[in-house]
C-alpha cells in the first residue's frame, strides 16, 4: 500500500502540468508580451512573483531558488515600469486559461476538478511558504479554467517552498542541487543556460559538491549525493501532505481521476525527460499504489537517458 507521502506525490504529477504550462505555452508568452513583457524571462519573474507585489530582484531569486542572481536582476525591478502588477496577474490568468481551453475544453470536467481543488488550496495552511501565501491570497475566479489554474498555483507553490525549506535544510540549496540533479534527470548544459550560471561559477560549485563527497571525482552521483537528495525529497514529501490531511486515501484518488484527463492533455507541452524534471502523470485507475512515480530521486539516476 503507497505511503500518504507518496500518493501526494503522485498527486504533484497531475496539478503540476496544469501549472506548468504558463511557463512553456504560446498563449501565455502572448498574453505576457500583450502588456509589454515581450522577453521570455520578464514574464516568467514578473509572472511568477507578481502575486508578492511589485518585488525585487534579490527576495525573488532568494525565494525560487536555483537562478544565478543576474536572471532576476535583468528583469525585476524593470518590469514593473513596464506593466502593474495587476496587469500582470490579469496576463498570466488569461494565458493560462486560454492554454486549458485549447488542450481541454471540456467545460464540466475542468469545473469538477476546480471545484475539488479549489477549496483545498484555500485551506492549505501557508506559514513559511510565501509563494504558496500569495497566491492563496488571491481573488477566487468565477471563471472554471482560471480557477483551475490557480487552484494549481497555489498547490505548486506550497510543495515548491517546502521543498526548498528541505533543500536548505540539506544545505543543497540553490545552484547545488541543480549541479546534483544533472548527475540524475537533468541536462547540464540546458540547466546551466537555463539558470543563469556561467561555466566557471557550475565548474567550481563540482569542485565544491566533490569536497563535500556528494559527487565523485568523475561528477557522477555519489551515495552521500544521492541521500541528500533523496532526504529532501522525503522531507518535501512530507512537507506537501498538510493540504491533504483532511482527505483520505479514496478522497485523493477520487480528485486524482478529475485531474488525470486534464494533466495528460497538458502533458505533451514538456516532454519527458524535461527540464523542470516532472514524471510522467500518475494514472490513479490503472495504477492505483501509484508503482510508476518515482519515490526517490536517485532511482531515477538508473534509467537515465545516456
């Protein structure tokens, strides 16, 4: 039987690629580029971070964790004198949506899964987890595909926070995870372009993690590596299972099936693997112990494409 830990687990998989798509779809680039952030990351920062207010760059890499601090030094402030805050969340709401209706326009079904989500995201308790606060503290749409989405946002961004509570914790936190994760599931040369980091600062962070004894000297993953790894994602685990709490195990499985058609739908914008290294999504009626989700991250580190 799967722990409570890891059907919650499972569960990411399915709210996660609904999340997601703001950050990979057309329609929300446009919708972005449609109030003047026409640059990639001035959406993502401003996008991500607009429900903080007009935030600055330093408490945004801070709080996300894993950028060099020029990604959202380049962005933040600059954004905000180029589109409101109110604008912003106006922007990535619609592109969102708009992504939902395209892939899945279902109607009925998307407002049974807002409806499930909905007021488990208002429940979630946030102390600690300022993304997951923020967005929270946000108007409720009437409108079923912006509700989803949001409902999505706020979930994400409380196991996101959590899970860099644990990595620091683990004093894995920021850049070195991200070095430790392409030893597993990640491409390195996409994370580091991805990330900001130039190759001197990636190269002396190896040094540092083989120092440490989390990477070998030939920068594979070594079993210290990999139990801080698996450690955090335990602790994250863990940490993600609050809004669920009042549910049992029936309950998350039911909620499961909502979210399935429409987490597959979103599915083929990311491929697999990708470079926020989300599983494929967990199907709750063919495997109901969700067996499929990877529990650990290091395991993954076996079937990793060469």
């Amino acid at each position: 039987m799967a722990s409570r830990e890891h059907l919650v687990r499972a569960l990411w998989t399915l709210f996660e690629p609904i999340h997601a798509l703001t950050y990979f779809s057309s329609q929300s680039r446009e919708s972005f580029a449609a109030v003047g952030l026409t640059r990639y990351w001035d959406g993502y920062f401003a996008g991500r971070s607009a429900p903080l207010g007009a935030v600055s760059d330093a408490p945004v890499t801070a709080i996300f964790s894993g950028f060099a601090p020029m990604m959202a030094e380049r962005a933040l402030p600059a954004a905000w004198s180029i589109a409101s805050v109110e604008r912003v969340l106006e922007a990535r709401s619609l592109g969102a949506a708009a992504t939902i209706r395209e892939l899945f326009d279902d109607e009925d079904a998307v407002t049974a899964a807002a409806d499930a989500l909905t007021p488990i995201a208002a429940g979630a308790d946030t102390i600690g987890r300022p993304l997951a606060a923020a967005n929270q503290a946000l108007p409720l749409e009437s409108d079923p595909f912006r509700r989803l989405w949001q409902a999505t946002a706020t979930l994400r961004e409380h196991r996101g926070d959590g899970h860099v509570v644990a990595l620091v914790a683990g004093d894995i936190a920021g850049l070195s995870t991200i070095v430790l994760r392409s030893a597993v599931d990640l491409d390195a040369a996409t994370m580091k372009k991805a990330r900001g980091w130039s190759d001197e600062q990636w190269a002396a962070e190896e040094e540092q993690l083989v120092g440490r004894g989390l990477l070998e000297s030939d920068l594979s993953l070594s079993r210290k590596g990999a139990d801080a790894l698996d450690t955090a994602e335990a602790v994250t685990n863990h940490l993600a299972t609050g809004p669920w709490q009042h549910l049992d195990d029936d309950a998350l499985r039911e909620i499961a099936g909502l979210l399935l058609p429409i987490a597959l739908a979103c599915a083929p914008l990311y491929g697999h693997p990708n470079p926020i290294g989300m599983p494929e999504p967990w199907d709750p009626i063919a495997d109901s112990s969700a067996t499929s989700v990877p529990e650990i991250i290091s395991r993954q580190a076996t079937t990793r494409p060469a």
